[in-house]
C-alpha cells in the first residue's frame, strides 16, 4: 500500500510538469497570435488636401532661402558717427534683402495652404527657423522707416510680418500654428508706438489692411484637427517601418539608459511589453477621435481649459488646447490695434475720442470689436479726460475684468488685463 504511494508521487509530479509546459506553450501561443495581429500595418487612410497650384507657400520658402545667402557689407568709413552708421546699416539690409521681401509679398497674393508632406516627421521643422529670420529682416526694414522718420512704411513692413505669421498655419499643424503665432507677435510688439504718428490716410490704409489680414487667419480648430492627421501619419510611419515587429520583439530597444535608473526598469519594461501588445490601429484611431472631439470644442469661445479628456495610451498625443492660448492672445492683440487704428480716426474726425465703441460702427469699423478673452463680449473701453485720452483693454487669459491693470503672461492664470505695449 504504502510502496504504491510512493510509486505513484513521481508520476504525478510528471503530469503536473507536462499540463504546466502545455499551458505555458498555449500562453506563448496566444501571445505571439495577439502580437502578430495586433501589430500588423494599420489599414488606415490619410486625407490628402489638394495643393494650390501656385501656392504662396513656395514664395515663402525661396524668400527664406535667398535671405539666408545675403551676405552684408557695412562700409567702415573714417569719421563716421555712431547714429549714422546705424541708419546706414538698415539702409544696406532693406537694400539687399528687397528682392527676398518682394518675393514674400508676391507670396501673400495668392492662394496658400501647408503642404502635406510637411506633416511627417523630419520634414516638419526645416525651414522655420529661416521664417523667423525672415520676420526679423522685416522688422528691420521696419526700424529703418522709423529712423527715417516715415512711420507709414514702418506699419507696412510690421503689417507684412504679422500677415506673414497669420496666413503661416493654415493646413499646417501644431508646431507650424506656434511658428505662426511667434512671427504675429514680433509684427505686432510695439505697433502701437506707430498709431500717434499716422496721418488720418495712413490710418485708413492700415485698417484696411488689419481688415484683410484677420480674414487670413485660419480657426484654432483647423489647427487641431491638422495635427490630428499629423499625429496619425507619423504613427503609421512608425508602425509600417520595415522591421517594426523586430524591433518590438527586442526588449534591449526599449532600454534607454539615459531615461531609466534601477528603480524603474521593471516598469518600464512591463510599459514595453503592453504596448508591444496593444492594438495599433485602436490607439491611432482613439487619438484620432480625440482631435476630433477637441477640435470641435475649440470652435467655441476662449475658456481656458477643456473637457476633452487626453487619451493615456502609449501613443498619447499633445494636449493640443494648451495652444489655444497662443491663438487667443493673437487675436486679442490685433483687436486691440484694430480698434485703436478706428478710436485715432474717429479722433481725427471729431477732435476727440467717443463714449462708447459702438460710435466707432460703420464708418469705422463693421461691428463692436469682440474680446477674444471675454467669452464672446467687448473690447473694454473708456474714454478720459473728457474724450481726449482712453482707456483700451482685453480681459486677458484669466477672463476676468481687472480694471485695465496690465498682467504677466505666466501661464493660464495670469492676473492683469491685456494692453497694447507703446
């Protein structure tokens, strides 16, 4: 009885072994089955936008070029004083960068649009740090009217930088939207300085062209619904990649001894793991419905946050809101100029400033400038002194009104309104 026992604790130790290897080749089985199908080339088509056929975008990138092959040459004359030989210096640059900045306005005449092949990355970045260059020789050509005393052609070459960063992103994505944006900005810094030297012509002029540039400026939806796509080419890029499952197959890959230390290489390697397993196509088409659903609330008003939850997958896109800031701010500011330029004519014309913005319409302007921080509201205004000064202002990102307190820009809660720097 007992010999029989004993005889018979091998063999079962021998079939525990073999349904022990069986269940593990089935794991082993199931989870090359799950890799290999959750890892194929995502089916996944890519809208492509028509090109212009002659887009200004092409303009815009041979003015950069020929811009970076200007070679300046300062003449070092004996006796020459300071002031002068600063003028002198900006009459040289407007002179050999004119061919460059005719090419960039022919640009602005026509039909525009990114091109797609922008979208993928390594072909995204090159030639922006050439368009802000090309922003800073506008805003010398700028500075060399102003030291001329010829304030007008100074508001045009800032004119031509700002319609430069506004017409900039349109069917480009994040990363062009903010290029955009940062141009705007240098066009707009202290384009006000140039509104009290502007005779009642030269104003109309500049309203006019204010009026055909915020026509340009594509919706802050656009722009999110554009790094959407962006977003899934660069993924599809990856996961059609010759030796993709290779590379997902080698965990020594993953490592990257640069970001991890001891501690969280367990975690990390169990983060690799699922994602090497995770389904591809579900991930791309999660964040895909996310720039939809994103782009569609930023059709609305300037709020400062959104609803709109940032998928955590391992293929989590931006959190494209966060740009919206941006976009609101440039607007905000070309309200601001728009409104002065009207408030300096209407002075022009009555020899003070009106009570309330709505005099301002239609001679001057078509309708009450909205505040882009005020959820739909105006411009704040007041008139002082009797009409002889004013009181302009945005609410700002905090979308509160603080009096005309001028804020910080630090982040979303900035306190302060937004004012036009003289």
């Amino acid at each position: 009885m007992t010999r029989s026992t004993h005889s018979s604790q091998p063999h079962s130790r021998l079939q525990a072994f073999e349904i022990a290897l069986l269940v593990l080749c089935a794991v082993i089985v199931v989870l090359a089955a799950v890799f290999l199908i959750n890892n194929r080339p995502p089916s996944i088509t890519v809208p492509v936008q028509k090109m212009p056929k002659d887009n200004g975008w092409d303009d815009f990138v041979k003015a950069a070029e020929m811009i970076e092959n200007v070679q300046h040459t300062v003449p070092d004359s004996p006796g020459t004083t300071v002031e002068s030989l600063y003028v002198r210096r900006y009459e040289l640059s407007k002179r050999d960068f004119a061919p460059a900045l005719n090419v960039l306005r022919r640009g602005f005449k026509k039909p525009y649009l990114h091109p797609n092949d922008r979208f993928v990355s390594g072909t995204a970045f090159s030639p922006y740090s050439a368009f802000r260059e090309t922003a800073r020789v506008l805003l010398g050509e700028a500075n060399y009217f102003e030291q001329i005393e010829q304030p007008g052609g100074a508001a045009n070459s800032r004119l031509d930088c700002i319609e430069f960063g506004v017409t900039l992103p349109r069917g480009g994505s994040m990363i062009t939207a903010l290029v955009g944006y940062a141009i705007e900005a240098m066009g707009t810094d202290r384009f006000a300085r140039l509104l009290p030297k502007l005779n009642p012509a030269e104003l109309a002029h500049v309203a006019g062209r204010l009026e055909s540039i915020s026509k340009k400026r594509p919706p802050y939806s656009e722009t999110v619904l554009n790094q959407g796509l962006t977003h899934t080419k660069e993924s599809l890029q990856i996961f059609r990649a010759p030796g993709h499952l290779k590379r997902m197959l080698n965990p020594y890959i993953w490592y990257d001894p640069d970001t991890w230390d001891r501690m969280t290489i367990p975690r990390e390697l169990w983060d690799k793991a699922r994602f090497s397993l995770a389904n591809k196509t579900a991930l791309i088409r999660e964040n895909e419905a996310y720039h939809k659903e994103a782009a569609a609330e930023q059709q609305g008003p300037y709020t400062g946050d959104s609803k709109v939850p940032v998928p955590d997958n391992a293929l989590s896109p931006v959190d494209v809101v966060a740009g919206r800031l941006k976009y609101a701010k440039g607007e905000a500011v070309l309200a601001l100029i728009q409104t002065e330029v009207a408030l300096r004519r209407y002075h022009f014309a009555h020899n003070r400033y009106p009570d309330k913005l709505a005099q301002l319409v239609p001679a001057y302007v078509k309708s009450v400038p909205v505040d882009p921080f005020g959820r739909g509201k105006p411009l704040k205004y007041k008139p002082l002194d009797g009409g002889k000064d004013f009181l302009l202002y945005s609410r700002g990102p905090n979308l509160r009104d603080d009096g005309g307190v001028p804020g910080r820009w630090r982040g979303t809660d900035t306190a302060g309104d937004l004012q036009l720097t003289k």
